[in-house]
C-alpha cells in the first residue's frame, strides 16, 4: 500500500470506529465462537489456529470482547442444542 502505519491506522480508525488491533481481535473472537458452535475443534486447537499463545491468552480475550467465559459461551451452545428426538 506504501502509507505510513500512522495515516493509515488514522484512516481505518476514522472509517471503522476502532482501531485495527481492535478490529483483529474482535474478527478473531467471532471466528471463535463459530468454531466452538460448530464444534470442529478443541480450545487448544483454536487457540493455536488463531495465533493465541495459549488457551489462556484467548479465554482472556474472549472474555474481555464478549463478557463471558470460554466455558460458559460453551455451555450456552449445549444448552440451545435439541436433540434428534425433540426435532
């Protein structure tokens, strides 16, 4: 793009209303709970998978973007899932 980072973080700012740290982590985040719906892996995985050093680090993350804890957003997806006999 050949821009200093410090126009264009100004300019992504102005457009999104974040910052692109901001942005990123919160893409991440959104991508997370997609995985953890859809249970295609496990919390190790996804954390490696999205560049987290650890499970830690992204339960961390995860929980300052969304309120809730890894465990719990899990919990609400088994808890919403009906079984093949209620369908």
């Amino acid at each position: 793009m050949n821009l200093d980072y410090p126009y264009l973080s100004s300019f992504f700012s102005s457009v999104e209303g974040t910052t692109i740290e901001k942005y990123l982590i919160n893409l991440k985040v959104e991508r997370v709970k997609e995985l953890i719906v859809y249970d295609q892996k496990n919390l190790s995985e996804i954390a490696w998978e999205l560049g987290y050093s650890s499970v830690a680090h992204l339960s961390g993350q995860f929980k300052k973007v969304t309120g809730f804890s890894l465990s719990y957003f899990k919990n609400l997806k088994e808890q919403k899932r009906s079984s093949l006999n209620d369908v």
